[in-house]
C-alpha cells in the first residue's frame, strides 16, 4: 500500500486513464471515489481517491493493492507520471533510502514540484493538521495549520521510466 497527495482534484476516469499507462495490457483496474466500500473483487490494482482539508493539496490518492510491479518506488513512479500527463505538483513520503530523514518523521515529504524533486516540509500545513497549540494563556486549541508545504532542497530521484501509453 502506498499513497500519494496532488496539488488538484482528479476524477476516477483521469485516474483509470493513468494507471491503464502503467498497468500491463488487461489488468483489472479498481478506482473508487471518496467514501466507496471495500470492493469484493480488488483485481490486479485496487485505488481510492482521498479529498483533504487542505485547499493546495485537495486529493489523496490511495493504491490499496498493485499486483503488477511498478518499480522499487511506485509511489514515485505513479507521481511522476500523474504530475507528468496532469501538469500537476505531487507529495509522496520520503524514502529513507533516497534522502537522509528519519522515516517515522510524518512531516518529511518528497515533493514533484514544477518536474522537479524536492525534500519537502510538511509541518504546519494544513493538510498535516490539526494541531493542539498552547496559547498565552495556558490552554490548550487547536489549530488547521497554515504555512504552505516548505521546500527544502533540491534532491535527485530515479523514479523510473514513464511507460510509453498502452492502447486502452
């Protein structure tokens, strides 16, 4: 299982459209909209898409299952390819093995911004949020988060190939 987070609202059909990309010739494609049940078949990939509170981030997309291999990352590979065919900016967690975070950081991200990889900060966002903050006056509230996800630095990932499309 892994999931990646989008910087616009797709559709189950843009979604299909991309995985039948990456997806061998008659794989079983399963992509749910918010809120569906577990379906009783996953087939060869099972995906639900995701909405999040935050406004710059608004979509989560989830793979459940993917019995077919995208490579050594294919959270990676799927942004790369989604930011590549939407024009879209792209969150994924960040690989201990790509960049030197601890992997229990929740805040760490690697972020495919304008085709670029960048080691990210999500703390404070809103998507990461909320967040019990103390105030002047002793108690404790909470807060949605409002800084914009923190670019880093500048990181080199090798995602994989994007698939030439198959015929759908």
């Amino acid at each position: 299982m892994f999931s990646i987070t989008v910087s616009r609202a797709l559709t189950v059909a843009d979604v299909v459209a991309t995985f039948v990309e990456l997806a061998p010739p008659g794989a079983q494609l399963v992509v749910q909209p918010p809120g569906a049940d577990v379906p009783d078949d996953v087939g060869s990939l099972w995906a639900s898409l995701e909405p999040t509170e935050d406004p710059a981030w608004p979509l989560g997309l989830v793979v459940h299952v993917h019995a077919f291999d995208l490579g050594p990352h294919p959270d990676l590979r799927l942004a790369q390819h989604i930011g590549e065919r939407f024009g879209l900016d792209v969150l994924c967690g960040a690989h201990p093995s790509l960049v030197d975070v601890d992997p229990q950081d929740p805040y760490y991200a690697l972020a495919l911004v304008a085709g670029r990889w960048f080691l990210a900060s999500t703390a404070h966002t809103r998507l990461m949020g909320p967040y019990s903050v103390r105030g002047a006056d002793g108690l404790l509230r909470e807060e949605p988060g409002d800084e914009p996800v923190e670019l880093l630095r500048q990181v080199v990932v090798e995602a994989g190939p994007s698939p030439s499309p198959h015929p759908a």
